[in-house]
C-alpha cells in the first residue's frame, strides 16, 4: 500500500502561522481604535459647544432650581448686598449698604439658609457698601464701596465684631462703579466687577492679599451680556465666573480656559432669578458648589437654589 506523506500538509503551516498572526494584529489594532474613539468621545461628553462653536466645562447653572429655603435679613440690615461664608458653612455674613454694616449669622445646619439666625453686626467705614470677603482664616475682612476697599484685621477668627478700624486703598483710578470683589485663593489676584465700565477688573497683587502692593493687569469686557452687574464669584477651581446682574434679573456665567485667567473667559449663558427677585444685588455658593445663594434687595431676603441631582 502507497504511503502517503504529511510534508504537503507541514508545508501550509508557516502560512497558516502568518494569518493567524495578522489576525492577532488586527485584533490588536481593531481593539486600540475602539479605546482611542471611546476616549475622544467621552472627552466630548464632558463639554458643551455654544452657537459660536466654543466648549467649556459642563458645569450650568441650568441644573440649579429655587429650593423654597430662603433668609429674612430685614430687622438687620438696609439694602443688603453681597453674601460671604465661613468655610464650613456655619456662618454667613452680608454687607447692607444704608445700615454701613457686616451683619453675621450663625447656622444651626451648614449651609442651609433657613436655619440662620442672627449672631452679630459691627458699622465700617465708607459708603456704599458692597463687596465682603474674608480670609480663609477668618482674620482679615475687606470691605469694597464703588471705588474703593477698606482692609481690615480681626483678633478673633470670624469674630466682626472685633476688627481694626480699617484700611482704605483708593481703587478710582480705574473703578467707576465697582460692586463686589473675589480673590484668588492665593491671594494674588484681587477681582472687581463694575456695572458702569461694563468690566470685570484684574488687579495683580505682587504681595499676596496686600492690596496696597497692587497693579491693574487685565480689563474684561463683559459690555455685551451685562447691564447691571453687581456679584462675582469663581468656581470650579478658577475655571467658571458668576456674575449676578440686577438688571437682567440673572446670574452670567462665563467659562474660563486658563483657570483664574480673565482673559480667557468667554460667556456661556444665564440663570434666571426673577421668580424670587428682581432686584438681585449679591451671590455666594457652597463650598462643595452644589448651592447658590441670591440677595434679593426688595425682599430683603437671602434665598437658595440647590443643584438638581439626576434621577
């Protein structure tokens, strides 16, 4: 009987060894563009692209609704302005322009407003009170009126009533109407929002928190969208500004590319407060940026919006 060889069959295996390979290859090859196109898309999930074909982070204020909480301020201050926080949520503090005071209120819950009651007051100098902030150890107070801002220094931490009769640094050199005021939190940069330049200021400060030390660097143009802006505030580490504007009854939102760089901002819409205020004069939010607060002037209330969670 005729025995048959198996060299034709070995001889299809470097072949077979070559397809299989350039199989494993494509596998390879298929699998690196499904993770390189799930990346890119996921990126573009965290972006949202205006009309003029710009993107910026998803943070909005659109998933912010009134949560029916809000503060009567009436027996403490006259035409109230500006909120600030103690860092933990325990205590809020608000300018009021005709009383020429800081009044202070002590939560029984961090951050919810309706919990607040009134804890102390002290009368500052100046007028036109506006802009509040303090450091983040509660042991400076600047209080900004138009054009100008007083520096003060407390013995106590977060204790107003036991500031220093205050510093005044004159700011008219470049401030018309100023209104409220934010700083970087390294102290760096001192921000100033001005309904009648239509600008947001930037103020370089070369000593940290010394406002004496400062230079006027950057003029942001916000003439197009503002009419009457009274509030900043900066979120997101530095990467969003909100601006509280009177007149338009909203909050702006601007999203910054550079994060603390004003330059770089460009607006991306606005959040409606009209069925609380329509004379919006102040905001803050949250450490955790999940609430926002609005001084209604009128009302003589501070009211607060919540983030909506997805459901």
């Amino acid at each position: 009987m005729k025995k048959y060889s198996n060299n034709k069959n070995n001889s299809h295996k470097p072949a077979m060894r070559l397809i299989s390979g350039l199989a494993d290859y494509l596998s390879l090859a298929r699998a690196a563009m499904i993770i390189f196109i799930f990346v890119i898309v996921s990126q573009s999930c965290n972006k949202i692209v205006t009309e003029e074909g710009r993107s910026y982070n998803d943070f909005s204020l659109d998933n912010f609704s009134f949560s029916g909480k809000y503060l009567d301020i009436s027996d403490e201050t006259g035409d109230a302005r500006t909120t600030f926080w103690k860092p933990d949520g325990s205590i809020v503090f608000i300018t009021g322009r005709y009383t020429n005071n800081v009044a202070a209120y002590q939560l029984t819950e961090p951050w919810q407003i309706h919990t607040a009651e009134f804890l102390q007051d002290v009368i500052v100098p100046g007028e036109f009170q506006h802009g509040l902030y303090l450091h983040e150890d509660g042991l400076m107070m600047w209080v900004f009126d138009r054009t100008s801002i007083w520096e003060f220094s407390l013995s106590t931490p977060w204790d107003i009533t036991t500031c220093s009769e205050g510093i005044n640094h004159d700011l008219s050199h470049f401030a018309l109407r100023g209104h409220d005021i934010d700083f970087k939190p390294d102290g760096s940069i001192l921000f100033i929002d001005d309904r009648n330049a239509g600008a947001v200021f930037e103020y370089t400060l070369a000593t940290p928190w010394d406002v004496a030390s400062g230079t006027l660097t950057y003029t942001l143009d916000i003439s197009d969208q503002q009419i009457e802006v009274r509030g900043i505030e900066f979120l997101k580490e530095g990467s969003v500004m909100m601006l509280m504007d009177t007149q338009r009854r909203a909050v702006l939102q601007y999203d910054l590319e550079e994060a603390y760089n004003i330059s770089t901002a460009t607006y991306s819409g606005a959040f409606d407060v009209s069925g609380q205020t329509y004379q919006g004069r102040g905001l803050s939010f949250s450490a955790d940026e999940t609430i926002m607060y609005v001084t209604g002037r009128n009302e003589e209330k501070i009211f607060q919006y919540e983030l909506q969670q997805a459901k």
